[in-house]
C-alpha cells in the first residue's frame, strides 16, 4: 500500500522505521525503572533511546539516566550525556554526572 502511494524505497525505509519504532522501550518506563527496563540490541534503536534520553534529561532524572546509560555500547553513552549537557547544562551538577565522567574519563578526552 505504501509503495503505491510513495514508491518501493520510501515504503521499504517506512517499512523499517516501524519495524525498529515498535522495539522501542518507552522513555517514561526508563525514567521509572532505569536498571529492569530493556536496552535494544540494534544499533539504530540504541541511537534514538540515547537521543530521546538526551532530549528528556534534566537536573532531577539526570541520576536515572546514567543508570539506563552504563547498561548501553560507549559510544551511546557519550552520545546522550554530550547532547544532554550542551541542551541541559545543569545535568553537570548531578552525582550521576559526576560518577560517570569518572567512570568514562578516558571517553571525554
């Protein structure tokens, strides 16, 4: 149906968007329960949780978050706590901040 209306590459990449968009964990179920909820194995899906994460972070869940992060590849943990710091610069006052850049130091170089 898709590919008749936007052609087969559009309704293929669609296709796939959905497919990893219904994977999600939802970003609300992360903030309550940061060490039980799921950590998607695909990378695509890790990019947008630690996107979204980076997107609803603030001075009083920052501390959740890093729970959820040390569960997740390096590469998205840096991604979400750069991105959370330049739009949220309070999060840099948080113990969980401040735990994590110790514990990812050799990251921040």
């Amino acid at each position: 149906m898709f590919a008749g209306a936007v052609g087969s590459g559009a309704a293929t990449e669609f296709s796939a968007f959905l497919r990893m968009y219904r994977e999600l964990p939802n970003i609300d179920a992360i903030l309550l329960n940061p060490r039980g909820e799921r950590v998607p194995e695909e990378a695509a899906a890790q990019y947008a949780v630690a996107s979204a994460l980076a997107r609803y972070a603030s001075d009083t869940n920052f501390d959740r978050i890093c729970q959820y992060l040390n569960r997740m590849p390096t590469e998205f943990r840096v991604l979400c706590v750069r991105d959370a710091t330049i739009r949220e610069p309070s999060v840099r006052l948080t113990a969980g901040y401040v735990k994590w850049a110790v514990e990812n130091h050799h990251a921040l170089a």
